[in-house]
C-alpha cells in the first residue's frame, strides 16, 4: 500500500499530528475522528479536510 502526504492544515493541526506521530493520510485515517478531535489543536476543520483528502484517494476515517 502506498502512503500519501498530509495535506496542508492549520500549524496547530499539524503540529497535533506531529505529536501523535501520524504522517500519511492512512495513519490518519486509522485513528479516526474521535481520537484525532482528541489531540490538542485539532478541530472539526481539520476532520472536514481529511475527509475531503482520504475520499480521493478511497479512504474514510476508522469508527
């Protein structure tokens, strides 16, 4: 499976990502939305780009 870049997202969204240690869309998605509202700094704006993101390359967030 190939991973795919982050797309660009608020420096707080990013460094929360960071910090959780997610780089590619796939880590992201595995988390799911829960767990990623959960991370400091980030917000439903960044769950709205993700979304967006993961649906082109036929990917959702997990449960």
């Amino acid at each position: 499976m190939s991973s795919h870049p982050l797309p660009k997202i608020s420096a707080p969204a990013a460094r929360a990502l960071a910090s959780a240690g997610i780089t590619t869309l796939e880590e992201a998605a595995a988390h799911g939305e829960t767990a990623l509202l959960g991370l400091h700094g980030f917000g439903p704006k960044g769950i709205r780009i993700l979304r967006e993101e993961l649906e082109k390359i036929g990917l959702e967030l997990a449960g």
